[in-house]
C-alpha cells in the first residue's frame, strides 16, 4: 500500500530533480550579449525592466550624462515584452551555469547597478532577494541602488490606513495577504541598506519616507499627440488595467458600461496590450480612465498625458502638492467617478484645456532629463541637461 507521504515525498524529489536540471544548462544555451555597455561609469538595471523604465531610465542617462552606459536587462516570462539590451529565460535565470555568467559579466562590465524590486541581480545562487547579492557585489567594487516600483514596497496594511478607497480593505483573493508579507521583507531590507534607494512614483515617499523619486520617463516621439479629444458625439473612453484588482477595475466596468448603456460614451476595456500596439491604442481614445483608489499616477497616466488624451484617475492632494506644476489629470474616486464622467462629457471645452497641458507637463517632467538629473548622484556625473 502506497502512503501518502510517500507521494508527497516523490513529488519533492522531483521538483528538486528538475531544479537540478535547470541548473545544469549547458554554456552554449546561454543567451548570447551581442550589446555591452561603454563609457567610464556602466550602470545596469534588472532584473525586471518593469514597464519598460529600466531600458528608458539608462538610456535617458547615456542621453544626458557624460560617460555613462546603460545596460538594460530581463526576465523573459509570459507577461508582456518592452525593449531590453538583454533577457534571460526563468529556467537559465535558476542555472548554475547562467549565475556563473551573470557574475563574471557583472565584474568585467559594470561599474553601478539599479537593483529592481529587491530581486536578485546575480540569480539565485546567493539567495532569494538583493540582500544576498549586496556583499558579493561590494567585493567586485560595484555600487548599488535599489529601484522600487510600487507592490514590492507599498504596505497594503499602511495604504489601507491612509486611503479610504484602498483595494487592500478586501482581501483581493490572497494577494493583500501576500503583498503584506513580501513588502514586510522588503522594507527589513532597505532599512538596513547603505545605498541610495530609488522610487517610480510620487506616492511610494510615503511608503519608504528615505528614498527619493526616480521619475518614469515616456518617449515623445512614440507617444505623439492624438486627434482633438471630445470631437465626437460619442466619446471613446477607455481602461487598460496592469492589474484589474489594485486599479478598481470592477467599479470602473460599472460606471463606463452603464454610460455605454445610456449612449452616452463608447467603452473600451482592453488587457495584455503589446506595448507597441499601446500608443495607437491610446491615441485612438478620447479619456483614459487609469485607476480609482490607489491615489497616484503612473507610467500609463504619463503616457496617455502625452498623446493629448483627457486622463481620469484618483492622485490626491498630498501627491499633487509634491510636484513642480499642475498635474493635469482630472481628479476622480470610486464614488465620485459618474460624476466626473459627468463633468467631461459637459464640460468638453475645460477638458480639453487640461488634456492639451498634459504633453508639456510630460516634456518637462518625464522626458528622461529630470530622471538622470536624479540619477547623476549615484552615478557620480553632474547632467548635462536638466
């Protein structure tokens, strides 16, 4: 009679029996780097090239400051693919064979490296976070900074205490839960980092109080205007969730598919979007409704800011106030979002008026030029442009 923890056993040996395999990757598997950063200071980002700012964050660096590469790297996975300098499989990103690899090029090429999202840069031969990598990375001389993107450093227990609308008072299918523990790792870890620590949004200041913004970047010339929003009898409004679950995504779908009821907009809810397909997608829409109840802005608000388009999320005043100018994002929640819809559809002339100054905000703020101003500190390098 076979028991139960004998299956349970089997099932163990071969999950360590095929982890052993990935490991054993054969050199010539290795993806091969045909791009490899110059210049005095080489500064690379991985391991997740979230959104695709790791690429635009050392490229607007090499851009800006003298004497500096970038070198831009990621995970492949099933999710969405943004221009990288190089990526690595899961499966490679296990294997003895590719940390080998990864620590020997780290050595030889790079001078600085952008650690994103507490992930380890070397793989996991030292440990499962950055925090294993950090004195092997000294001993090769090369200086570190942590990069953090939202999730991986905003407490759901201290984002529910400070926003009424948080998604995090539901318990979100186990995800509250797990961003709990996760993010208690992750600030154990950066409080005891000597580093400089770096964040993506405004709205992270208040999660990790010690780091400073890094703000995301948006290609202009990618993300050209649109036609004149409002012109249509029946505006195209339209929701592209990263995350239907931290968006208010739900709430969102009610109130758009009730005026798309009505006739009174056209709606459009849109996921997995390829990021080429993005602009033209965005473009083609007349309002973007980003997300009700996290109360930031983002890598989508900022682009959609630069193609012209009327944007609708929830920021707050506190964020609002940390910025240089008017954000122009028209200010929604998730009680309030009919009737701001409301506002736009009526008021077309003083929507446009705030979509018109979303591309100049963008320039001056989000151009790359204010995030390697930010960078050149860690980098050593005064800007040349700011």
């Amino acid at each position: 009679m076979r028991l139960p923890g004998a299956r349970v056993a089997r099932s163990v040996a071969g999950g360590l029996r095929a982890r052993l395999r990935a490991r054993r990757a054969r050199p010539e598997e290795l993806p091969r780097r045909t791009l490899l950063p110059t210049g005095r200071v080489r500064v690379g980002i991985g391991p997740l090239n979230s959104a695709g700012q790791g690429w635009a964050w050392v490229r607007a660096a090499e851009r800006e400051l003298p004497g500096v590469g970038g070198y831009a790297w990621s995970l492949q996975t099933d999710g969405l693919r943004f221009p990288a300098d190089y990526q690595v499989s899961t499966r490679l990103y296990w294997s003895g064979a590719w940390q080998r690899e990864q620590e020997a090029f780290v050595a030889a090429h790079l001078t600085h490296v952008l650690a994103e999202s507490f992930r380890p840069y070397l793989g996991t031969a030292h440990g499962r976070t950055i925090e294993a990598d950090l004195p092997v990375l000294a001993r090769m001389g090369v200086a570190v900074a942590l990069v953090c993107h939202g999730s991986d450093i905003r407490s759901p227990a201290a984002h529910r205490a400070r926003e009424p609308f948080s998604p995090f008072h539901g318990e979100l299918g186990g995800l509250t839960a797990k961003l709990e523990h996760s993010t208690a790792v992750h600030h154990r870890i950066a409080e005891s980092f000597h580093g400089p620590v770096f964040v993506s949004t405004p709205d992270l200041l208040d999660y990790a109080p010690h780091a400073t913004w890094l703000p995301v970047v948006v290609d202009l010339a990618v993300w050209a205007e649109g036609p004149v929003p409002l012109a249509r009898a029946r505006p195209l409004v339209l929701h592209v969730p990263s995350n239907p679950l931290l968006k208010g995504s739900a709430r969102i779908d009610e109130v758009l598919r009730g005026l798309a009821d009505r006739g009174a907009i056209t709606y459009r809810r849109a996921e997995g979007v390829a990021p080429e397909a993005m602009p033209e997608l965005v473009r083609s829409a007349d309002v973007l409704v980003d997300q009700v109840g996290m109360s930031l802005y983002g890598v989508q608000a900022a682009q959609a800011m630069a193609a012209g388009r009327v944007v609708l999320a929830q920021v707050g005043a506190t964020i609002r106030s940390r910025l240089p100018w008017e954000l122009p994002i028209v200010e929604t929640d998730p009680v309030r979002l009919p009737e701001t819809l409301d506002w736009v559809l009526t008021e077309r002339d003083t929507a446009r008026r705030v979509a018109a100054a979303g591309r100049s905000f963008v320039a001056e703020l989000h151009d790359g030029r204010a995030s390697a101003a930010v960078l050149a500190g860690f980098l050593g390098i005064g800007p040349t442009a700011v």
